[in-house]
C-alpha cells in the first residue's frame, strides 16, 4: 500500500471516529450481533465503512441491508441514531418487536416489507415529521395493530403500505389531513367501517383497499383528479358506483369485484382496466334498471345501503324472491316490510313511485326526519306503520281508508324550523335529518317521562345540594326548537336534578339585565337566589345563537357534571327544559372569574391578586383537573382550560367551570380524533394542527394559565408582531432569570420578597414545561400538583386546608377577537372564518 493511500484510509479513519457520536457507535455495536449472518466488511469499529452503511459528520443517516437474507431482531434503543435518513431492512427474515422510531426528525424513508416482526410500538410515528416513505407489506406475523393517529403528525408523507400487515379497525378521519399522502396500500387485512375519508384525500394517486372488510357505499371521489389506480376488490361495499368514478380524468385501473355493489352496471372508458364480476349489479350489460328496481335501490340508499338488502336483491326484477319485498299477480310491488330490522337512515320519498303499493310497515326501527308528503297520493296504500322510530315533523294528512300509525315518535308532529338543521352535519348526511332522536322509555315509568316532556317538575330548594344520583332512564322532550337526542340526558332517580321554569323565572327577577353576571359566546349567565336563600348561578341560551350548538354543549356539560364531584370542580344543581328554553343550574361562585381578577381589577375596584392567592388558584385548578383526567370513574378532557372558565369562591378558592366542550376519553385510547374546537392562545400545536385531543392538549392551556398569573397579560396579543402575539411563544423564549422575572412579572404583585421570586422561578419553569411543543414532553397533572403544593406548604396559604418555539406561522389569527377574554367565545375553529 502506498504512502499517500495509507495516510488517506487513516484520515478518514480518524474523521470517521470525530464525527460519529458515541451513542451511535454503541447501537451500530448491538445491531452488528443482535442480526445474522453478519454483513460482508463488519468486522471492525468504523462502522460508518460498513456495507450498507452511510454517515455524515454527526452520525449514521442511512441503513440499507434489503435483501440480504439476514434473521434476527433489531435493537431496542434504534431510535438513538438521532441523525438516521433511511431505514431500508426489506425482503429479509427479521423478528421480534419492531423498535420505537420515535422522534427520529430526520428519518425520511422506513421500508420494512417481507420480514417476520411481531410487533408495532405504539409511539413508532411519534415526532416522524420528516417521514415520506413508510413500508410493512407482508408481514405476516405481526400481532393484530391499528392505523397510528400518530401518523398524521407526519404531514410530509407521500407513501404508506402495510398490505398483508395484520391490521384492523377503521381509516381514521383524521387521514384526509395527510395532504401529500399518494399511495396508500391496505390491502388484505381486516379493516372495516366505510371508506368516506377517501373522499377528503383529494391528492391520492394510488389506493389498494381490497380484501378488507369495509361496507357501506363508495365515496364520492370527483376531487381525486390524480388517482389513476383504485383497488376495492373483496370487501362488503354496497349501493351504486358513483358516476364520478367513470370520468376520472387519470383512471387507468379500478378493481370493484367481490362486493355487493348495486344498480346499473358501470360503464368506464375504454382506456380503464377494470373488474367488476360478483356483485350485485341488476343487468350483466350497462344500462338502466327496471323502474320498480331502482325505485327500491332509492329506498335503501336512505337507509345506507343496508348489506341485508344487497344480499337478497339480486337482478332486475323486485318480484323474484326479493327480501322484504311481495308483489301482486302483476309483478308490482305490493308490500314492502322493513319492520324490526334496526334499520338507520330516513324514509326515502322513491317509495312514491311504487304506484301499487298497499302495505308499508317501517316500524321499531331506528328512522329520523319527516314522513314524505308523497305518500298520501299512493292510490292503493292501505296501511302505513311507522310507530317507534324517531320521525319528526308534520305528519301528511292520509285519505280515510290508510290505516295509520305512529305511536311513540314523540317528535312527529312538530313543525321542522331552520334552528332545527345543523348545517354542518360531519357526517355528510341530509341537512334536513334529525330534528331529535327519542329513545322509547320502560313502561313502568312512561307516564312520569311524558309529563316531565312538557312541564318540568319543582322541587324542594333543600334537596339541591344534595349529592345528585344519576341512572340512565331516558327524558323524552317535546322540545320543538332544538335538534337533541334526548335519550343523552341523565336524570336522576330522586328528581331532584329537575327545576321548574318558574323556579328559575322567580329566582332571577324573570332573567332581569341587572342579574347578569356573564355573557359569553353561546349563553348567558345569571344570579339568582331560591326561596330558601340558597345562590344560585343560571346559564341560558343567548337570543340567536344556533340550537344546535348551544343543546350540544348542554348535553356535554349534563354528561360530565353528573358523573364527577370533586371541591374544585364547578357543581351542577340542576337543569330545565321547557318549550323553547333548555337551562343549567350551577352553584354560585361570588368571586367571579379569574380573568376577572388577573385583567379587570382596577375598572372592577378590586385588589390584585396576592401571589399567593396566584399558587392556591393555581393548585385548585390543578387538583380539578387531574380528578377529571385520572381519577374520576371515566376520564374527561376539558379542551377550553383559560381563566374565564375559572371561578372563584368568598374565600378565592377555585373551581373549574364550563364543560361544553368537554370530551371523554375511551378506555386504553391515549388520544381521541375530534374536530377542533377551543380558544386561540390555550390551543395546544399537536391539537390545532391534527385534531387529536390527549390530556396534554389540557396540560397545555394550564401552562398558559401559569404564564398569565405570573404576567397578568392575556393569551393572544393582535396589537403586537406576529412573532409574540401568543403569549406561550413569547414566554418560552424568556431565559428564567432574575432579571427577567423582575422585568415580565405582572406589575401588581411585590417582587420584593426573595422566597416569592424563587416561587414565581419554579412556577415559570413548570409553565415552560407545560406548554413544550412535544406533547409528550409536558408532565401530566398528577406532577404539576406535586411542584405546586409545597409551595403552598411553605407559606401557609390564607386557607390552610386547601390544597424550543412553536407556533402556527400559517395560521392566521382571527380579525375580530374579542378583546375581553371573560366573554371570549369558545371558538370551533373548523367554522371560523379567521383561516
């Protein structure tokens, strides 16, 4: 070996050693016997040499060993090689657990098909925000796994495959936020549900969803003008393919066969390949159905396509031995019996075009919406059955000889209005559906329920501070102006969760302007006192705000209140429902809200907030707060933790308040897919961005309750560079340091005192920890008392027994925020138009 090429090899040896981390070379030291056969040229220390290998001055980047017929497991702590790109371990036998790649931020590519593991980690996505490639086909042995939700914090996503991968569950909704995701193979597992998300992933070039389990109708798919090859082949998909799907403009390849699809054949371009044997198409030849054929496929559209009726209706001809359907001696339909079936969905008005109809039974099923007008005119109807459904509206007026009935629709009969509708229905059905959906009640008890329906019951004002005992009897409400299943309304058995209007009228100088306390986005609060002195609290709806909206933070808050009890939670005393107003009844907190105190201490002539009555709000909100995530019997998340949910007692102990957009979580579930919804400024970035909730989402906007006790400023600042106009960016950049924390704590308290700054430092750093931007970075509850606490200890509070930066740079702060934060709407970003 010459000189000069042996002082080359020691160069690069000695720059290989520089610039490879230690971590680095410890994990490369397992994966090299933890794996067999050993790969050609590993046999020394420089490991960045190694075949496959490849490093850049900081560490590993590239692992490539595909296709080397290499068995045994990968090691645990794989995750550390901090600057790893590509991943690429296919076409080999590899076993065991998959390791965590968890915050490998620069991992690009993971390919990982046709090996043995037997395992996914439930944090493999975790912080993959760089991830474009994932790949786990054929891997066969893997215990039964479900589609990440962490996933869709890798926005920059292009390719997913696990086809033969043993999943299961559904497509999460939260999918069609992968805007970059191209090519998504599923293939041969045992997912189910429907595939609506699909039609949301307008990007999609590449989909292979067959052998699966979904069921339902095929989405409409006319936004995808890329996706040339769709592959649904083997699942339980019914209804009719949707013309749509014959003009995409890129098709070139779709599979449909083995499903029950229903209706007229498809006919697709000459240019598509296509697939299409075993279904349930009503001609082997495209064209239309007979009309009695696709009337009835108009009916079960209504109802979703029920897989019952794609089974059994088969060909073209309603007569021929068609399920729930009989015909007369003219082969026209006669009877049609859906009764008993749990059929979901609305009664379609194609039942019109059944001119020969004389028997419609739709009875004991689960119907919403109105009854068609149209079937008043069906000249041979004789009888009509649609008793115990869910039917709302005006019932059509029938001709004398139609036996009619509609018991227990308690609904029917009520007039449709426009408050009724919630336009923004996520599930994409009929804007018109659903006024209510009212749960049949025990018989023993249905005369009570009835008369609680129309005149809710007084009670004796010494029982309201009773414990409240909760069973889940239904209420049935003739409640004509808002949208509600009531069946979600708990009741309590002794009653004494129900207060009369007049109760209320009569405790509030009839909801007198001069008992408001507050007036918040939805509702108004009111002060009120019952005839045996007790005070009370009283939120009602506000004149114009949609129903809808307002019944579903009643029904949440209902929900929560009467399941927990805990001193520093806001307590529920009870509710009204009457005609057009639907009440709550809270106990009175004299002290008002903290945001109150923190902001409008001096127009209120008040004094400020003492830093330690700062800690001892704080540690209340705290213990609140755990109780609802740990604690309680199910575990709830807040979702709108700031200071105007916070309220204050005579002796400013706090409670934590307004539960309406509170969500329960699953069990063994560590996060929950939802629309967003909050308040800008105490909105989590992982939340915002993905619409995953966990309880750090609550840690977060705690955090930023810390911020504002130490700053006495508000959580959103327009008037300041977009840069610092959130508070918690703001904050996290501040060094914690004496100088600082005498230059940013709020004017009002007295930095004077050492033992207080100490305080205030260890209150800013457990602030900072809150609100980290990694979700798993923050603590959980249970901490944060821990750190609050002995300092309470240490002071001996006034009432002895109680106990990186990130933001959204895309994100355009709404125009018009409200600048008092104690009225500030709870915001459903999804409806804002401040994007």
């Amino acid at each position: 070996m010459d000189y000069h090429r042996c002082c080359g090899l020691i160069l690069t040896s000695f720059l290989i050693i520089s610039f490879s981390t230690a971590d680095d070379a410890a994990i490369m030291a397992k994966l090299s016997t933890s794996i067999s056969p050993t790969p050609f040229s590993w046999d020394g220390n420089y490991f960045c040499a190694w075949q496959g290998i490849a490093c850049d001055r900081y560490g590993v980047t590239v692992i490539n060993l595909a296709s080397m017929s290499l068995t045994g497991t990968l090691p645990s702590d794989l995750n550390g090689l901090s600057q790893l790109k590509i991943l690429a371990l296919q076409e080999n036998s590899l076993s065991g657990p998959l390791p965590s790649l968890s915050n490998l931020a620069s991992l690009e590519q993971v390919i990982l098909d046709s090996n043995t593991f037997t395992s996914i980690p439930s944090d493999l996505f975790h912080g993959l925000t760089n991830l474009k490639t994932f790949s786990i086909s054929k891997n066969l042995e893997l215990s039964p796994w479900i589609l990440p939700n962490d996933l869709t914090n890798s926005t920059n996503i292009q390719t997913f495959h696990a086809s033969k991968a043993n999943l299961y569950g559904t497509i999460p909704d939260n999918f069609g936020s992968l805007l970059n995701l191209q090519s998504l193979h599923l293939s041969h597992n045992n997912l189910n549900g429907t595939l609506d998300v699909l039609s949301s992933m307008t990007q999609l070039s590449q989909v292979w969803l067959q052998a699966n389990v979904f069921t339902g109708a095929i989405p409409d798919l006319s936004k995808c003008t890329v996706l040339f090859d769709l592959r649904l082949g083997g699942n339980l998909l019914t209804g009719l393919v949707p013309d749509t799907i014959m003009s995409l403009p890129k098709l070139a390849n779709i599979t449909l066969q083995n499903n029950k699809l229903q209706g007229p054949l498809p006919a697709f371009p000459s240019g598509v390949k296509v697939e299409l044997r075993a279904n349930s198409f009503c001609l082997h030849t495209p064209g239309p159905c007979e009309p009695q054929v696709a009337s009835l496929l108009e009916v079960a559209g209504a109802l979703g396509y029920p897989i019952s009726m794609a089974e059994s209706w088969l060909g073209d001809d309603a007569c021929d031995e068609w399920k729930f359907i009989v015909c007369d001696s003219n082969n026209s339909v006669a009877s049609v019996n859906f009764a008993n079936q749990n059929f979901f969905g609305t009664i379609s008005p194609a039942f019109g075009n059944l001119t020969s109809l004389r028997i419609l039974s739709l009875n004991d099923n689960n119907l919403t919406g109105s009854i068609p007008e149209v079937l008043t005119s069906l000249p041979d109807l004789q009888f009509l059955d649609v008793s115990n459904n869910n039917l709302s509206g005006l019932v059509p007026v029938f001709p004398s000889r139609v036996k009619f009935s509609s018991d227990n629709n308690l609904l029917l009969g009520k007039p449709i209005t426009n408050e009724n509708i919630n336009p923004t229905d996520s599930s994409g059905g009929s804007v018109g559906l659903v006024i209510g959906i009212v749960i049949s009640v025990v018989i023993f008890v249905i005369g009570v329920v009835l008369f609680v329906s129309y005149k809710c019951y007084r009670v004796s004002p010494s029982k309201l501070q009773s414990e409240i005992s909760v069973d889940h009897s239904e209420i049935s409400v003739d409640h004509s102006e808002i949208s509600v299943d009531h069946s979600e309304i708990p009741s309590s058995e002794s009653g004494n969760v129900i207060i009369s209007i007049q109760m209320l009228q009569k405790a509030t100088d009839d909801f007198s302007d001069e008992k408001v306390l507050g007036n918040g986005g939805f509702g108004v609060v009111y002060k009120g006192e019952l005839d045996d002195g007790t005070k009370i609290a009283v939120k009602r709806r506000k004149s114009g705000v949609n129903a809808t909206k307002w019944m579903n933070d009643f029904l949440a808050e209902m929900k929560v209140l009467t399941k927990v009890r805990h001193r520093h939670l806001v307590a529920l005393l009870g509710y009204c429902i009457d005609g057009n107003e639907s009440l709550l009844v809270y106990e009175y907190m004299p002290q008002g809200t903290l945001s109150q105190h923190l902001f409008k201490w001096r127009e209120n002539g008040i004094p400020p907030l003492s830093w330690k009555q700062r800690v001892t709000i704080a540690l209340d909100v705290g213990r609140g707060v755990q109780y609802l995530h740990s604690l309680a019997q199910q575990n709830f998340i807040h979702r709108d933790l700031k200071p105007a949910n916070i309220l204050l007692g005579d002796d400013m102990g706090a409670k934590v308040a307004d539960f309406g957009l509170v969500k329960i979580t699953p069990n063994g579930k560590y996060s929950i897919a939802t629309r967003v919804a909050g308040t800008f400024g105490y909105l989590a970035p992982e939340y915002s961005a993905t619409g995953r909730v966990t309880s750090k989402v609550d840690v977060y906007s705690f955090g930023v309750v810390l911020m504002q006790l130490i700053t006495g400023l508000k959580a959103l600042h327009e008037t300041m560079p977009y840069e610092s106009c959130q508070l918690a960016t703001w904050f996290r950049r501040v060094p914690v340091t004496k100088e600082n924390m005498v230059k940013y704590v709020d004017k009002a308290l007295d930095t004077n005192d050492n033992e207080t700054l100490e305080s205030i430092f260890k209150v800013a750093e457990l602030a900072k920890h809150c609100t980290a931007v990694e979700p798993f970075h923050r603590p959980d509850m249970g901490y944060v008392v821990n750190v609050l606490g002995p300092l309470l200890e240490k002071w001996k509070p006034l009432l002895p027994e109680q106990e990186n930066t990130y933001y959204r740079r895309h994100m355009s702060l709404p125009q018009a925020l409200q600048a008092d934060e104690d009225t500030s709407s709870s915001l459903d970003i999804f409806q804002s138009n401040s994007f």
